[in-house]
C-alpha cells in the first residue's frame, strides 16, 4: 500500500510576521504544535523494517493474547474446590500432562491433580496451580498445603490483550517492545509512514570538511555530524548537501532544488540578518519566511518558513547553539512532520549545586552535569565554560538546565528543572 496524503499546508502564516520583540519560548513552541501536521505517504513494511518507523494506523487486536489460560510454572494444576478448608488437601494424581504445545486431552475430575509445565494450557476441569517446589508427591497423590489462592499461576486468555481493543496508537514510534506486539497477534507488517525527507545544509565561506588543509580563519564543519546523529534518534532520510558558501546566487539556486525533492531543509548558519546573511533572505525570495528572535540562551537567531512543500528550519551556526534549538524547536517540528506524535523533553527537579543572576524576560538553557553531595543526595552542576561554540561543554554535559524567564536569581540548593539527554533519545 502507498496511501497518499494532502499536500503539505503552509507551516506558518502572518501571525508569525517578524516582530522586533523577542517571542517567548513556550508561545513559539505552542504556535508550531498547532501548525504542524504529517506531511509524508504511508506504507507497509514487513516487520523487520518497522523498527524506528513511525505507525501509520492504530493496531487493534483481532484475536486474544495469550489466546487460551495456561499455567506460568512448573508443577500440579487442580480445581480450588476440590480443597479443604484450613488444613492439607490430598488429591490423586491424574496420567498425563500438559505441557507448552501439548495440551492435556482430558478433563481433570474433582480430588484430581495433573501434573503441567510452564506454558501449557490450563487442563479442563483445572483453575490454579501450584509449582513443584511447593507440594509432596507421594506415589499416585499429591499434598496440596493450606492456603492456596484460587487462579494462582495461572495466566489468563487475552490478559495481555484483548480481540477489539487498541494496542498501538497511531503515530507511536515502533520500539523492539512495539513489533514485538504486533508479531504477537500474528502480523508480518505494519502501516508506516514512510521516512521524511530532510536536507541538511552547513554554509559560511569559513567552514570546510573534516580531513580538508584548515587555513587561518577556516574551522572545521561540526554542525553536519552533530545534526546527521540528531536526526537519526527520529528515523529520518538524511541527505548531506555539503558546505555552501556565501554566495546569494548559489543559495537561491540550491534552496529551490532540494526544495523540490525534500520535506524539510536544515540549514546552520546565515540565519541572522547581517550582510552575509543570505540564507534567510533567499527563503522570503523562494517562499515565505517568518523570522524569530527567540528570548533564548543560546540560540536567539532561528527561522523557519517553507519554501514550496518543504518546511524550512534555520539554525544558529555555533555548534552548540545549533544542537539546542534543534533539540528544543526542530526535533518536536520534524516528528510532527513525519507522522509522530509532537514530542517535548520530560524533566525533573534536582537541587542546584551553584549560584547565578540571569536577565528577566530571556529562558535559558544551561549545560550541566549531574553530580552527587556528601550526603550521597543527586544536585545539577552547570558546565563553566558556556561559549556557544565550546563543543567539548555537550560531551561533559548530561543534559540541560532549563530556567524560566521569570526567574533573575539562583542559589545553592534551589530547586531547577534538569532536562537529561535521555529525554531527548540521546
């Protein structure tokens, strides 16, 4: 099956018009959840290429998981009437068993025990079990103690799940867990979108490749390895466009190629609005371009627009300000786009373990490491060295920092909001 889906809508329109003030955080994020919807096909794969992939179509059960009660341990499966009350109960050992795949071909009388193996069908006749370890054989009989709990280890149809009921929401990412489920109830495929298409794009006439002569004034790309293993935690077709220089002409031309044949367009750099800048300016040539000035630490200068059908992101062009906007803003934009569900970090509150004044009205993200007191207690220590282009503060970090904009002021045991890098799937 390949399902076609309306065409891309417009991701932004004139409420989004640049504005000298700097748009808060959460309004900008707000503003983008409501806007962005999935823009790819589906189809079905067979199982072994689900995983990663986003589901296209809730699962439903069409059958009972297990399907029918069978016994979770190793021992004597018996009806809980055929007990006594208060004391040692003897029954009399039926012949056979049932054993995984080899059910017992009778019916278990009252005062009867049959002896069963993990995963076998509950005998007719049967409610609980016992293990082994915990009954006497004696000969043809066996001593069942006091106390036994009727349906004990004893697994019942469709307790796992039921015929009819959801077991898979739509737009869930298809985890090992998640396939598992689905080749439980007997699937081969599954109903994916299929891989959003993103270009991604270094420029500046100072960035060359890694391994190239580094002359004065040039610095080695680091934004395209940062952002190829970002996007690959979403499950996206990445496809590197290179370096591209300053050079209004060569951008305009490149922009509306890839444009042509992408979902989305990734760029660091030239997202500003100074003289070489030409990034931003051939998107509101090609399209429409709504530029923010995001009131965040690090990060401020980040676009985005669309030219065509392709959503457009630009990124700041210091590593670490890149890797933060995409985690914050691009990441939940992109999974939105591939058919996901709008993602956002889950954080917790940890103990801060240094002191700091910040400006009112900005949020920022500080890069920190969780550390432990002499109490053995879990306090959040932030990276010292916070230039946006210290690529060595991500790799000591164990996430983020997140302070609000409200708060000026923090002191050595404050509570703050940690963001690990766990959360972001990292």
């Amino acid at each position: 099956m390949n399902k076609d889906v309306p065409s891309a809508k417009p991701l932004l329109d004139d409420c989004f018009a640049h504005d000298l003030k700097r748009m808060p955080a959460r309004e900008a994020l707000d503003m983008l959840r409501e806007r962005v919807s999935t823009v790819v096909s589906q189809e079905i794969v067979p199982l072994e290429q689900a995983y990663g992939r986003f589901l296209a179509e809730a699962l439903i059960a069409d059958r009972d998981v297990p399907a029918f009660t069978n016994v979770a341990v190793d021992g004597y499966a018996f009806a809980h009437q055929s007990l006594v009350t208060g004391g040692e109960s003897r029954l009399r050992l039926a012949a056979g068993r049932s054993a995984a795949g080899q059910p017992f071909p009778g019916v278990v009388r009252r005062d009867e025990a049959v002896r069963v193996l993990t995963g076998g069908a509950l005998p007719e006749g049967t409610d609980t079990a016992l293990m082994q370890e915990d009954v006497v054989v004696h000969g043809d009989y066996v001593l069942i103690p006091a106390g036994v709990r009727r349906g004990a280890n004893c697994r019942l149809a469709g307790e796992d799940m039921k015929a009819g009921e959801t077991v898979l929401a739509s737009s869930c990412r298809l985890r090992p867990q998640e396939v598992g489920v689905a080749a439980a109830l007997g699937r081969t495929g599954l109903p994916v979108f299929r891989p959003l298409k993103v270009a991604l794009v270094s420029s500046g006439d100072e960035v060359v490749p890694p391994g190239e002569p580094l002359a004065h004034g040039m610095t080695y790309d680091s934004n395209s390895a940062i952002l190829k293993g970002l996007l690959q935690t979403i499950g996206v077709d990445v496809s590197d466009q290179g370096i591209w220089p300053d050079q209004e002409g060569l951008i305009l031309s490149k922009l509306a190629e890839i444009a042509a044949t992408h979902d989305a367009i990734i760029t660091t750099g030239g997202a500003s609005r100074g003289d070489e800048d030409h990034m931003v300016k051939a998107v509101e040539k090609l399209g429409s371009l709504h530029f923010w000035q995001i009131a965040v630490k690090p990060g401020r200068p980040l676009a985005f627009g669309q030219i065509d059908k392709a959503v457009f992101i630009g990124l700041p062009g210091n590593p670490v300000a890149a890797m933060v906007c995409f985690l914050l803003f691009g990441r939940p934009v992109l999974t939105a786009l591939a058919g996901g569900r709008w993602t956002e970090p889950v954080g917790y509150q940890v103990r801060a373990d240094f002191s700091m004044k910040k400006k009112p009205g900005r949020r920022e993200y500080l890069r920190a490491k969780l550390v432990m007191n002499d109490d053995g207690e879990r306090w959040v220590s932030k990276i010292e060295r916070e230039g946006s282009g210290i690529i060595t503060s991500l790799t000591e970090a164990d996430g983020l920092i997140d302070i609000a904009e409200t708060i000026t002021l923090i002191n050595p045991g404050d509570p703050v909001s940690f963001l690990p890098f766990s959360s972001f799937d990292l």
